[in-house]
C-alpha cells in the first residue's frame, strides 16, 4: 500500500484540524471536512483508504453517511468516533458496516492502529486473496 490516506469527518472544527495536524505529522495524508455531505463528495471524487466519521453531526450524522455509502456501493472502511453515552451508535454503525468505534476523546497512537487495521481487513492483497 501507498501513503495511508484518511478523511476525518467531524463538525467540531477544532478537532478535524488537531487531529489533522497530529496525523499529517505522522506521515499520513489527510483530508477533513465537518459534514456528512462534504464527506461523501470527497468519497467519490477523491477516496481516501479510510474514513474517521463522528457518529453525531448536525445534519447528516455518521449513520446516515454509512447507509449513503451502503446504497451508493462505496467500499471505503470506516472507523466511527463517539462520544461519552453513544456506545449504541457505535455498535449501531458496526452492524451498518463500519469496521470498529473508538470513544472520544481517543488516543492517537490506537486510532492509527485501528485505522491500519481496517484498511487491511478490506484490502484483499493484505488477506492473501
């Protein structure tokens, strides 16, 4: 695999550019944006390997984006990011699709881990098919 590239989506403005930062100087690509609707525009024009979507957004929420991408065939994993009390929306989006959720605030260091990891499960060169 090339360069990881990875949409961060979340209307906290204050978060998609920290973790932005934090990401591209670990030598990850990003791209951000703080709707559901920017998010899959982004999807289909420019795809990242992966996508860290906010469950709850004004809006579109992360739910609604994964049943977007459901109905438009867009196979890009998805790591979902909840806040405290939304563990439901978070199980909620695995049975949707999404690969895994991690509770805010999270740690960097586990949500690479977690974002390599689901990049893998979807790549069928890495699984040996």
């Amino acid at each position: 695999m090339n360069k990881l590239k990875v949409l961060i989506v979340d209307d906290e403005q204050d978060l998609v550019s920290t973790l932005g930062e934090r990401l591209e100087m670990r030598g990850i690509q990003t791209q951000v944006c703080t709707d559901g609707i920017c998010a899959l525009d982004i999807m289909k024009k420019n795809p990242p390997n992966v996508v860290v979507l906010d469950v709850i957004m004004p809006g579109m929420g992360g739910l609604e984006v994964l049943d977007v991408m459901n109905s438009m065939n867009i196979k890009i994993p998805v790591v979902l990011l909840t806040g405290y009390g939304s563990k439901k929306k978070g199980e909620e989006g695995i049975k949707k699709g999404a690969y895994d959720y991690l509770m805010k605030p999270m740690d960097i260091d586990e949500l690479i881990s977690v974002m390599k990891e689901a990049i893998n499960s979807n790549d069928p060169q890495e699984n040996g098919n």
